[in-house]
C-alpha cells in the first residue's frame, strides 16, 4: 500500500507539482515515518527553499529527522534507559530541571522565565550528541510537549506548533499513546482557534483511540475543546454545549480558561451569562499576578466582553476590551482586536471599523478567523457609508468561510447587513445564510452608545464626584463647554440629575 504511496509522490515531485506532493506527503506522514523516514527526509529536501518557507510542516519536518537520523547506517530512536544518578549534570538531566522549572514558571504567570526555560531546554537537545539525544528519547515527547505548553500559553503558537508536532513525530516512532494523543489533540485545538478548521479536522482523526488509562481525561479535554469550538464555529451550538458539558476540568484544569471563552461564546440566556461572568471572578480563575500576558489573560477578557455584550452591556463591554495588544500573542490579540472592530461596529462608527478593518484585512499574516470577520466588518461598513466594496468583501469571507466551515464570525454583525450583504454577494448557502442571521447581533440596547467619546469621558469623571471646574481642567475646556457635553448627555440618556447618571451606569456597568 505504502509503496504505491510512494511512487505517486515520486511522479509528483518529479512533476513539480510542489503543491499536490506536499499534501500528499502530509496525509500519509505518520505512515512515512515510521516505514521510511530516510525516503521521507529525501522527499522533503527535495522541495525548492521558497516553496518550503511558506510550508511550516517540510520546515519542521527537516529540522526533526535531521535529529533522529545521524548516520547512514540507522536513526537514533532506541531508548537505552535513564542516566544513572551519578551523571548529575547529563544533558537529560539538565534538561529534566530546565522542564520542571518552565512548568513551575508558567504555571505561577511567570512566562518570561517559563519561554526562557524551554529555550534551554530546546538547545541542550539539539546541540547534545547522538548517543545523548537517544538516552532521553524516551522522555522528550512529555518535555517537548511541556515546552510546546509554555508557548501556547504564552501566545507563540508558532513555537508551540514546532514542539507539539516534534513531541507527536517522536511519540509516534516509540509507540507512545499518551504523547501521540495529547500532541495532536493540542495541535488541534491551536488550528480550530486560529480557525484553521479543516487543518484541526485532519489533527483530530490523528488523535489515537482513548480507553481507560490515568491520562484519557486530560488529553480527551482538549480534544472535546477543539470539537466544541468546530461544532461553533458550524453554527451547530446544541451539539457544541454537548462537547463542553462532557470536560473534566479537574484533569485538565489548565484549559479552564479556554473553556470558560467557549461557554462564554455558547451562553443560551442572561440568567447563564450572569451565572459565567461572577465565575470569572472566582479564586479558581484568577491569573498570577506576574502574569502580564498571556493566552489564559486574553481569554478571560474576551468572556468578559462577550458576556457583558450578552448582557447589553456594551460600554462595560468594551471596556473589558481595554487590554494590551500583544496580551495573547498573535491568534488570540486579533481575536481581542476583532472583538474590538465590532465594538465599534455595534456603537456605528463606521469610518473607524472601515480603517481598523481594511489594515487586519488587508494583511495575509492574520489567520482565517481573524481574516473573516475583518472582511465581514470592513463589508458592513462599506454598506452603511454606501462605499461599493462591500460585497466583494463579504463574497471573499464567504469563500474563506466555507472552506473552513467558519461561519461564527459573521454573527458579530447585525442581522441586517447579514441579509442584504449575502443576497447582494451570493456567496453563502440559504440554510447557512439563515442559521447565521438567527444567532447574529440584534440592535444595541445600551443608552450609553448613543453618547459621544467626548460625552462618554466627561460622564465618567462626573461620576467620580468631579466638579465642573476639575472636569473642564481634567480635559482641557472651559466649564460651560462641559455643562454643554453634560446637557447633551443627559438628555441622549433620558436623565436629569447625577444621582439618575449614578443608577443608570450601575445598571449598564458604565465606568469610563
């Protein structure tokens, strides 16, 4: 079977058909490895070096069977046993201490230290000897997978791609379950939340079958997280809170967070995304203070906003939002940035979310979740301002969008422009159409949106006790222009005394 296999990569490398082979190669890599990783190691040095670039998987794989294969005689995966403890500072030993110490680091919030840790780690392997590297190969695909941790938690999914894949390619040469199935399952769950679906699918059927062992729950967990956010993603939201509700967390709880964003996503009422936003705040949930950034930070800022918009919250919504820009790394900011377009979409300022969605869009670094709803804004956008463009926007979403089953980011839009958008640019189906005008935005309700960012800031000083006089030194007017802001203010909000603006912000959660 394999041979046959082989021989049509052969043809297609011989063709120049870089594209073709290299799919090829990777739907069949597992079986390449482990049959003939040295035909494999030619395939791949075969690719030309601009054709390899932009394909991160014939990049990786070089650097990793350059490792495990040294000498033309046979590749270096025997495991021969642990050092003894008399070789105190052995390579593995050194990077044993080097993998607990970057867990204990990410764990406490101290990612700096943490990615410092598995970058050590990272070197020893690959500057140590042959006969050094196959004394720990047993080891490595738990360490590499570690390491991969420290990454995605510190938001390079770059890095934590390179480690997991590392881990899943070593783990599948030593018939090691555990690691073949958490790899994938993460590699997994990184693809569905840059909305790299169909990339996700093709992980998760490489997710070994799970029985009894102690370690199932955990890996199952990131698992059913992928599939839950697919399923999103699918508009299939019933069958999504069916993948979460079967989460052990207690083995997993390091994908709390993770988990609390999709259930945030997938609220059915207010009473729950109430009953979600109080959890935030519980003990269990706190980051580490030491924490500056990070993936597990992101996520809850985006719970907070989605429910808080959930809620008709917008203002405090948005200011849920007022995180930094590289808190997450790149996949989870620009789900902080989209959220943040829509923000602005839903207040209607248009010209803002045609300049902040024009430059995601116009950038081929984002990835497709970031990518469709960037077009889907920039198209609505277009539509209100009556700028032609916005259906050749909508129809490439479409496009990205059914490729990837990624139907989720159009529902940050309002059901109006889904409609006239898709019957103006026929680049859905009627039934996706209609599943997405169900679940999109409905008009805003928040009294404070209809304020100006100059109302908006005055308000909230007012709100501190500030007199007038401090408010006009504060923002740089004169006390009548700002009895003129706070006239128009109330009178947008329907009120006609401070203690009405107190009442009305506690309901809405305004706070600026």
């Amino acid at each position: 079977m394999f041979d046959a296999i082989g021989r049509q990569i052969e043809e297609l490398l011989g063709a120049r058909d870089w594209n073709r082979a290299a799919a090829l190669i990777e739907a069949h890599w597992g079986e390449a490895l482990l049959i003939e990783p040295r035909r494999l190691q030619a395939w791949l040095f075969r690719f030309p070096e601009d054709f390899a670039r932009r394909n991160s998987r014939i990049i990786q794989g070089k650097v990793y069977l350059d490792r495990i294969i040294d000498d033309p005689a046979a590749h270096t995966t025997k495991f021969r046993g642990n050092t003894s403890a008399s070789e105190a500072q052995s390579a593995f030993d050194r990077v044993t201490q080097l993998t607990i110490r970057a867990a204990a680091a990410r764990a406490s919030g101290d990612l700096d230290e943490a990615t410092q840790y598995a970058l050590r780690a990272r070197r020893i392997v690959d500057e140590s000897a042959a006969d050094e590297r196959e004394s720990m190969q047993a080891a490595l695909p738990e360490m590499t997978y570690a390491w991969g941790y420290v990454w995605e938690h510190s938001g390079d999914l770059r890095a934590a791609f390179r480690e997991y894949t590392y881990s899943y390619d070593l783990a599948l040469l030593l018939g090691d379950l555990m690691g073949e199935s958490r790899s994938a399952a993460a590699i997994a769950w990184c693809h569905a939340l840059a909305g790299r679906n169909s990339e996700a699918r093709r992980w998760l059927e490489r997710v070994p079958e799970m029985r009894d062992e102690w370690w199932v729950p955990r890996s199952r967990a990131v698992v059913l997280l992928a599939e839950a956010l697919l399923l999103y993603d699918r508009l299939s939201f019933d069958e999504a809170r069916a993948r979460l509700s079967l989460i052990d967390l207690q083995a997993a709880s390091e994908r709390t967070h993770a988990h609390m964003y999709l259930c945030a996503l997938l609220a059915e009422s207010s009473a729950e995304a109430m009953r979600l936003l109080v959890s935030l705040d519980a003990p269990a949930m706190a980051i580490a203070h030491s924490a500056s950034r990070g993936q597990s930070a992101a996520l809850v800022a985006l719970s907070k906003h989605v429910l808080l918009t959930r809620l008709g919250m917008h203002t405090a919504a948005r200011d849920a939002l007022g995180v930094d820009d590289d808190l997450g790394g790149e996949i989870v900011s620009t789900l902080v940035r989209v959220q943040r377009i829509a923000a602005d979409a839903h207040a209607g300022f248009d010209e803002r979310v045609l300049h902040a969605a024009a430059l995601m869009s116009a950038s081929s670094s984002y990835a497709p979740r970031g990518l469709v709803a960037a077009l889907a804004l920039r198209a609505a956008a277009s539509r209100h301002l009556a700028i032609g463009a916005g259906a050749d926007d909508f129809r490439l979403a479409a496009s990205i969008a059914s490729e990837q089953e990624l139907y989720s980011p159009f529902v940050l839009l309002p059901r109006a422009d889904v409609r006239e958008l898709a019957a103006d640019s026929d680049g859905l189906s009627p039934d996706v159409t209609d599943a997405i005008i169900r679940a999109a935005r409905v008009d805003a309700s928040d009294p404070f949106q209809r304020l100006t960012p100059r109302e908006r800031a005055v308000l909230g000083v007012r709100l501190k006790d500030a007199t007038l006089e401090q408010i006009a030194t504060e923002h740089y007017l004169s006390v009548n222009t700002v009895k003129s802001q706070i006239r128009s203010a109330y009178r947008k909000l329907g009120i006609s005394s401070v203690e009405e603006l107190r009442s009305l912000a506690a309901a809405y959660g305004f706070s600026q």
